[in-house]
C-alpha cells in the first residue's frame, strides 16, 4: 500500500481481512495523519492483528513490474510486491469553478474542489450553502 492515510490504512485492513500480505509505506512519521487518535489507535491495533506491516517515514520512489523502491532515513531498498495499491492522498481540484463561473453568476466552491479534507467536511459545507438557496 503507497500511502497510509485513512484511505490507504482502510484498504489495507480490507486486504488484510482477505489473509493478503500487505505492507503500508508511509511517507509521515505516522500513518492516518489526518485522523484522530483515538480512531489511529483502533485501525493500528486492527492492522497488528490482521498482520499488516507499518513502514513509516518511507518514501515510495519507484514503482516496477515487480515492486517497489523506497526510501528511508536516506537508504533506497527495494520491495517485491504482486500489486500495489496507491493512496497517495490528495490535492485541491477547483478546475470546474472556472467553467461553471463562465455561465452562473453565483458559485460556490466547497469540498476537495476548495481545499483538499476529509469526506465530513464536504458534507457540512454542502449542507450550509444548500440551506442559504
């Protein structure tokens, strides 16, 4: 798994729950920066007992045919791997503002179109707006 943010460490406990061997690079000190952590205790304590591996602080450089090169604390090594799945995260897309803007005099733009969050975010910001038209 190229990624452990909540994404990344859900579907690696789903592929865990499959008895898959799944090991999660992470490029932060800490997988599911973005969650609270009560909830990061819980998944860790689910990935540990699914097996699933934690490789923090490790950069994913190259993916090949046949795996993975990483790097931490300066090191590159290389990890053989069937599939990789990549949950690299994710970046604010606000492209559709501009051609929306191009034909409606009043847009709004909220969720990962304004900043990159989480999926409640866009529901609060969704329910506010709908609630003024």
């Amino acid at each position: 798994m190229a990624g452990g943010g909540s994404c990344g460490v859900e579907t690696a406990c789903h592929l865990g729950m499959q008895q898959k061997n799944v090991t999660v690079a992470e490029m932060l000190d800490i997988c599911e920066s973005d969650e609270d952590s009560r909830v990061r205790e819980q998944d860790y304590k689910l990935m540990d007992e699914l097996g699933v591996a934690r490789m923090v602080s490790t950069r994913v450089v190259e993916i090949t045919e046949t795996g993975v090169i990483l790097e931490c604390a300066g090191e590159q090594f290389y990890k053989p791997a069937d599939n990789i799945v990549a949950a690299f995260g994710y970046v604010a897309d606000n492209e559709a503002y501009e051609e929306f803007s191009k034909v409606c005099q009043d847009v709004t733009v909220i969720g990962d179109a304004k900043e990159a969050r989480r999926l409640v975010n866009a529901i609060r910001e969704g329910y506010l707006i709908g609630g003024n038209i």
